[in-house]
C-alpha cells in the first residue's frame, strides 16, 4: 500500500496562486524601449512620447539614447538664410523655408530680437545647426578689422554677443567661422573661430602672417578668447605671405578652415589650415594633387560631416574628389575618392547642343555643403550641381545673377522642451531646464 507524500508549502502556493496577468508596455526592458523609441523622427511625437511617463521620459533625456538618435536622424534642415544684397544694406537676412509644401510661420525665423537695431545692423557671416553667426556691420577701414560678434538661435530668441580682445581690434579679419559641440541646457555649447592677418613691423612690404583666435570655455567655466600664435613661429614653420590678398579661404572641413597661399612660382603655394584649437599648420599635398590647386576656381575644400578633409579638383572633363584623414599628417595619404566625367554626364542638358559644359572653360563657382557647383564663361548663366554623396548631375538656370551663399539653418535635433517648470527635486535647487526626471 502506497503512501502519498505531503505535498510542500511551495507546490501549494503554485497550486493557489492566480494567472499572471497579460503583459503591457511597462513590461518591455529598457534596451527593447530603446530600440522602439529610436524610430520615431518627428519632434512632435518625441515630444509626446516623452509626455508619457517617468519611465519614457528618463530613457528619451538619458545621454546614450540621444547620441544614438542623433547618429540615426540628421538634423531636419528647416530652410536657408539668405543674406541681404550689398545694395540693401539696411535690411536683414530673409529666411526661405527648405520646401514650399509646408506652412512655415516665418515671423518666428525673425532677426528682430537681436540687440542694436534687430537684424538691419548685422550681417550673416556662417551658420552651424540651429545657430547663426552674425557680424555688426561696420563703414570705412573699420569694415576690415575685427567685428562685433553676435551667437543666436532663432526659435528659441537666444542670443549671446562675443566680445572684442582689446589687443586684437585693429588687426585685419579674414574670416569668421562657427563651430557646435552639441545642444545643452541652458545655453548651446559653441565656439568661434577668427582668422586673423597681422602685418610684420620694420619690415619692407605688405608682409605678414596668419594668426587664429578662438573664442570658447575656458578655465572656471568662463568664455574668453585665446589667441594664438603666429603661423610663421608655430611649430617652426615659415609661413610669411606677401599681403593678405595673396589668401584665398577655401573652405571648412571638421574642425578647421583653410587658406590657400596664391604665388605665381608653384613651390610657394601653399595649404594652410587654421585650427579650431588656436593653432595653425601646413597641409601638405602630393605632386599630382598641388598641381591642379592654382586658384579657387579649380579646388576647393568640402567639407563630409565626418572626420575626413575632402578636396575637390578639376582636371579636364573630370571632377575628381581626394580624401584624407583629418588627423593624418602625411602627403602619402591622399587617395582618389570619387570621379566623374561632367562633360559626357551633361549631353543633353541643354536642347540644341551637345554638351552643357566644355572642359576648356569649365570653373566651381560655389560650394554649398556637399554639392558644387559649375559654370563656364560660355555658358555663364547655366549651372550644373554635382551632389558628392550620389555624383548626381542637375542643370539649372539663375538668371542675371550669380548665385550668393545660403547658410542652412537645421531645427534643434532632439527637441528641446520643457516638461517640469517647478523647483527639481532631483538636481536639488533650481528650475528643470531639461526633461524633467523627478
């Protein structure tokens, strides 16, 4: 005769307990939220996605997530600021909407609310993500030495000026260039880059060198300016140029603009590449590179939103595009990224003739992002754009006028909102200036 065992107190809270209820949203793990999370492009539904919950809202502010978003969705670019013609010197940058299909409000895009008379009194000099750099305009000799510096960002009215060095106000400008390192709370993280001309003194001639201030944080969490030195001492170089006509700006890529050194004797031509660290240094080109680097409308630099400095050449009926690490310091490293035979590619552009561009006449007329343009002296009204990414070839005509730079203006990528307007009590005093995660 069997006896059965008692069954434990553990087999008889299996026994009594109820079925698990259906799992919901807040059983998903964070990692698997993560990824749902990154598939949302538009601010609107990030915005209310965040609304949702603590738990949402701590996993869409955390540090991780929004540089994995950022790397997924590029910054919408909501259109492009168009400076002011030189003959309508009192009016201010106008600003078109990237696509006429969507209804923008173009009264929240306004300058107005910058300092000194709005928008009228300052001239649009470059443009990074959703912030503009904007220069005071100025008359006389005063025009070409070191401005007045204004750092704005148009949604959200925010507007920082960048003050003068007193040692540095009398020096010729070349050009003013910014740089963002991200969209922060309270106040974006940014900096300023102005490449300067400083004449020798006791010296017969216009000669001088190329100096570069940057304007940014600094020790105690201060911005201020640091100036440094001169190309022709930094690092031993001698990088003398006779007149600060003789440099031609190129473009920007990464973290540095570049210069080219005009001469008419080849081996005094030269690269220079003004960093956003205060320095400045030589970037050497091989043979079959530098010798189709004469003027600017033969090369230019482009800039790939990567880590890469791209040159673009003309050599014949081809567009080539040469590559090379930023970080590199090589003349060997140069490879042949990209070609393309713009003369074949456009037969058929234009009704009536064979070709859209000869190879004879053929020059860039302006670079804007990745796409660049061409004309010819023959042609000179008739444009083609070769967008680098796809080396897709459009034509277009422009009228009477030559085309003048746009700088893109992209939204603030990922949104930025408020969520909480009391006192945090997690950050422990002060207002929530990011998603609030108390």
């Amino acid at each position: 005769m069997s006896i059965d065992k008692p069954e434990s107190k553990m087999a008889l809270r299996k026994k009594k307990s109820p079925a698990r209820p259906p799992r919901t949203v807040n059983d998903i793990p964070d990692k698997l939220l993560e990824l749902i999370l990154l598939n949302l492009t538009s601010p609107v539904v990030i915005i209310r996605a965040a609304a949702a919950c603590r738990r949402w809202r701590r996993v869409l502010t955390s540090i991780p997530f929004l540089s994995r978003l950022l790397q997924r969705h590029p910054h919408p670019v909501a259109g492009h600021y168009h400076p002011q013609p030189p003959s309508g010197s009192c009016s201010s940058p106008q600003f078109v909407p990237s696509s006429q299909e969507i209804s923008v409000d173009r009264r929240r895009f306004s300058l107005d609310f910058l300092p000194a008379g709005g928008g009228k009194s300052w001239r649009l000099v470059d443009s990074r993500s959703s912030l503009l750099l904007l220069a005071r305009k100025k008359g006389g000799w005063m025009r070409h030495c070191f401005p007045d510096l204004v750092v704005c960002e148009p949604l959200t009215r925010f507007y920082r000026l960048v003050p003068r060095p007193p040692e540095m106000k009398r020096h010729e400008c070349l050009g003013v260039f910014l740089k963002v390192y991200g969209n922060n709370m309270p106040e974006p993280n940014f900096c300023v880059t102005c490449v300067l001309y400083e004449s020798y003194t006791g010296v017969s001639g216009d000669v001088g060198a190329v100096r570069v201030c940057v304007f940014g944080w600094g020790r105690r969490g201060v911005r201020r300016w640091r100036v440094g030195p001169r190309a022709a001492i930094a690092a031993g170089l001698h990088l003398s140029v006779h007149g600060k006509d003789a440099l031609q700006f190129v473009g920007c890529a990464v973290h540095a603009s570049f210069w080219w050194v005009r001469d008419e004797n080849p081996q005094r031509r030269r690269l220079i590449c003004a960093h956003s660290t205060a320095q400045v240094s030589l970037f050497v080109l091989p043979e079959h590179i530098s010798r189709l680097c004469v003027d600017t409308s033969g090369f230019r630099v482009v800039d790939g939103n990567d880590d890469k400095v791209r040159i673009v050449c003309l050599e014949g009926a081809y567009l080539k595009v040469f590559s090379r690490s930023y970080w590199n310091h090589g003349d060997n490293d140069w490879v042949l990224e990209k070609q393309v035979n713009f003369v074949m590619a456009t037969c058929g552009l234009l009704p009536g003739q064979k070709e859209c561009l000869g190879n004879v006449g053929a020059k860039i007329v302006m670079v804007s992002g990745r796409c660049v343009m061409l004309g010819s002296e023959e042609a000179e009204m008739c444009l083609i754009s070769i967008e680098l990414e796809t080396m897709r070839i459009e034509r277009f005509r422009i009228g009477s006028k030559r085309p003048a730079a746009a700088y893109p203006y992209q939204l603030p990528w990922p949104p930025r909102f408020h969520s909480c307007l009391c006192q945090c009590k997690w950050r422990g005093k002060g207002p929530c200036y990011e998603n609030c995660t108390c």
